[in-house]
C-alpha cells in the first residue's frame, strides 16, 4: 500500500470533516472524469485501487490533488471501503462519502450528503438512485427490491435503495462495527449491523447515469456474487430472531446499563437513550405482555422477536414485559376467565383430573381468556410505560445522544 500524500484541508471549524472515497477495480476509463468532477465539490478525495489490472490507475489520476492508496490483489469493495476509513481516520476525518468509479454517480450530489452527516453526525446516508430510466438493467431493479426487502425483515427499517454504492459512512462506525463480509454483501451486511447498533440509515435522492449495455462495465458475478448473498442473508435473518441482545453502539459509548426487568426504570432510562421513543415502548411492552399471554408453547420468543421486529418496536422491551406473564399467575388467570365464558363459573377444583385429563380444554380456556385478559393488561402496562417515559424525558433523559 502506498502511503498517501500530505492533503491541504479546508479551514472548516466544524467537527464533521468529510472525505470523498473512490474505490476502482478495472474502472480506469471512467475513473480520471469521475475524480475530477469529485474534487470540483470537495478537496479531500481519495482512490482505492482493489487491485486492478486493466492498466495504471496511479497514471489516471496523475496531476489531480487527490490521496491513493493500492492493494496489491483483488480484496473486494468491501475490503477497499475499510481501507479507506482506516486512511480518513490517519487524515483525522470523521466520514467517508463512496462514490463508484463508473461514472454512475454525480458527484456533484456530494452536497446532499453533506448536509446530513453535518446535522446528525452518526447517520448512515445511502443515496437513492432514480430508477425511472428505461436504461437501468432489469437485474439492478429486481436486486434492489430484493435487498430492500430483507433489510425490512431484519431490521425493521425500510430504505429504497440498500444497493446504491453512493453513501455517507461515519468513520468511528465502520471501525466499531464486526463485519465479515468483503465484497459487494460488504454494502448489505453495513446496512444491518448498523441498523442493530441503533444507528439511524437515512436516504438522499441522487441521480444516476447507466451507459448502454454495451459501454457497462459489472464485476458482479452472477452465480458466486448471488450465493454470498443469499448465505448473508439466511445468517442475518437467524441471527436477527434470536433471543441474544445486540451490541448497541450508543449504549457502549455511554456505559448505558443493561435492560431488565427487575430495573424497569434503568431500563426505559436506557432505551430512551437508544433514541427508542415513548409510544414506541408502549407498543413494545403492551405487545410483549399479550404475547406473552398465550400459551405459544416453544415458540413464545421466536413470535415476540419476529413481531416486535417487523413492526420496528423495541424486542428488549417486549421480551421484558413478556416475562411478567411467566406462570402461574397471568396464565392461571386467562384459564379462569376462559373458564367463566365457558360455563358461567369459575374453576375451583385444582386436580390431576381438571388440570391432567382435562389438559386440552385448560388450554382452549387459556386462550380464550387471553385473548381477553392479554389486550386490557397490555394496554394498562403500555400506559403505565408510556408516561414514565414521558417523565423521564421531561427530566432530560435521552436527550443530546
């Protein structure tokens, strides 16, 4: 790797230095325009060579004020974004912008990110291309529904285009994010760990040029590209159902105390800080407790999770208020309410034979009473919830995260 040279910055007071990433595999026909026009709009542009070898990228861009950096092989763009946030954080820059080196993008968009990450520093910003040409390939439309769709399962958050390479990455959290991926599931894999750490992903509309089929260049490989998505996706739709709480990036850089049920206070105090808000953890715990209510037996947290998570509220804060219907007493009262519109009384004889025997019909009466029973508990739980929080915003908690 060629270490970069010195770069003459801005005199910008603000705490948001952006840098302008360029990653180039094979692109070095298009890649002198796309450079020129980035460094009309910011002074800071860098270009990750991935190891091409369809001539000299450094010749390219020779004579143009901006930073390279090479990898002697192929590593994938997800290795090249890494380098590249490894190389802002040396330069003390706080974002990288990536812009393909297809010619794609307009750089000259580089203002709409900007304008985000200087407002909410910690956003995620991935630009929406405009898909209303008839010159953008049918594969890049259905792959980018496709990928749309999984994000919303696995995260609860919908964005537009989740395959869009033109994005705004805060340094500090590509560096503390795990990620494994390397190639183009690297941009996918981003999306969601993030999104888990409680980091908000936000969009910007940009314009999008795709030259004649002909003139494309795609290093997407259809049949090993495809694969590596679908085994990232399989493995991050488990991981996003099981009962095993996620790293919050937040919580860790505040020493936020962790969720339970037996600090509900502390906890919401968290949550709140998580930027989870009030109706939000009203939702989440009147829908733990109803859930939590009936007899889902062995598969309780498995609905609570994929509910909580396709409806975007907080799973921490469901799974707490499920565990206050752990028997006897919230499922001994559905039983005796399901009981009672049954036969008009309620069931006073404790045996092998009612409980035992009668096991089914225990069960039928549980769910008839929690059907009842979970929705009013849940609604006076959610109540309960969403004034503490309330309060405790009002005492300035959550606030300035």
């Amino acid at each position: 790797m060629i270490d970069p040279p010195p770069i003459t910055r801005d005199t910008d007071s603000s705490p948001v230095r952006p840098l302008i990433v360029i990653p180039v595999y094979n692109h070095t026909g298009t890649l002198r325009d796309v450079v020129t026009r980035a460094l009309r709009v910011c002074g800071d542009v860098l270009v990750v060579d991935d190891g091409s070898d369809d001539g000299s990228v450094k010749q390219a861009v020779d004579n143009l004020p901006a930073l390279f950096v090479r990898h002697e092989k192929n590593m994938g763009k997800g290795a090249a974004i890494l380098t590249a946030a490894k190389e802002a954080k040396k330069l003390g820059m706080t974002h990288i912008i990536t812009i393909d080196a297809d010619g794609q993008h307009d750089p000259a968009d580089f203002y709409r990110f900007d304008r985000v990450i200087r407002e909410e520093p910690l956003t995620i910003v991935v630009g929406k291309r405009a898909f209303d040409r008839k010159t953008v390939p049918f594969s890049s439309r259905f792959g980018r529904v496709f990928s749309n769709f999984w994000l919303k399962v696995q995260t609860g958050c919908s964005l537009k285009d989740t395959q869009s390479g033109f994005r705004a990455y805060p340094v500090a959290v590509l560096e503390w994010l795990k990620l494994h991926d390397r190639r183009f599931s690297f941009e996918i894999e981003v999306l969601v760990k993030a999104a888990w750490a409680g980091i908000p992903l936000k969009e910007v509309d940009v314009s999008v040029h795709y030259p004649a089929p002909d003139k494309r260049i795609s290093h997407f490989h259809p049949l090993s590209d495809n694969l590596a998505l679908t085994i990232l996706n399989t493995r991050l739709t488990v991981r996003a159902i099981l009962p095993i709480p996620q790293r919050n990036y937040v919580e860790e850089k505040n020493g936020s105390e962790r969720i339970s049920v037996l600090h509900p206070v502390n906890s919401l105090k968290t949550l709140l800080k998580r930027n989870v808000s009030p109706r939000q953890l009203a939702l989440s715990t009147g829908l733990g407790f109803f859930l939590g209510s009936l007899p889902l037996i062995a598969c309780q947290t498995l609905t609570i999770l994929a509910t909580a998570n396709y409806f975007r509220l907080s799973k921490f804060a469901a799974l707490s208020a499920s565990q206050l219907c752990i028997p006897p007493i919230v499922p001994a009262l559905c039983i005796e309410l399901g009981y009672f519109i049954r036969h008009g009384r309620f069931l006073t004889e404790i045996s092998l034979e009612t409980i035992g025997y009668q096991g089914f019909e225990r069960i039928f009466e549980w769910i008839i009473g929690s059907f009842i029973l979970g929705p009013v508990l849940g609604t006076l739980i959610g109540a309960v919830v969403y004034v503490m929080t309330l309060l405790l915003k009002k005492e300035g908690v959550g606030k300035n995260v």
